[in-house]
C-alpha cells in the first residue's frame, strides 16, 4: 500500500487531509493566488485536489474583482505551472 502526505494551504482542510490519506498533512501559510508559493507546493506532489475556493453569492456581486482572483485567477495560475513547468504531478 502507497504511502500518502499531504500539503494544505487550508486549515480547515488539514484534518480531513490527515483523516483521507491516514499520514499526517503539512500546513503551508499561504495564499493560493500566489504563483510562488503553488510552485514551491506542487514540489514533488503527485496528485492535487485544488478545492480553493471564496464563496458568498452576494458578497460576489459586488466584489467581483476579489472572487474572480481567488476563483478563475488562482485556478489559472496552478494550471499554468502545470502546463509550463516541470513536475511530478500525475496527467
């Protein structure tokens, strides 16, 4: 059986991370809009569950600019490293 480790950049995540894979998960201070930081996480992960995500139906109709950074923008940002970088992730 596979060993599995897990890298969050969520607190909220952490456990269910730790409870999913049965090791232990790393948390990562950081913000998911930030390319530096998804470059350095994807280092040597194999599989990402990109679940980063701001909601608030009406919270987003009036900071439109904020929800579509973190939910179209961050989302771009992680699939362009995978596309234009060198990495260990899975296909």
């Amino acid at each position: 059986m596979k060993s599995w480790s897990s890298i969050t950049l969520s607190r909220k995540f952490i456990q269910e991370a730790s409870r999913i894979t049965g090791e232990n998960a790393t948390y990562i201070f950081g913000d998911v809009r930030d390319k530096e930081i998804l470059r350095k996480v994807i280092e040597g992960v194999e599989i990402i569950f990109h679940e980063a995500a701001a909601v608030g139906v009406g919270q987003s109709m009036y900071q439109i600019e904020k929800y579509v950074e973190v939910n179209t923008m961050a989302t771009a940002k992680l699939l362009d490293i995978l596309v234009n970088r060198e990495h260990e992730v899975k296909n």
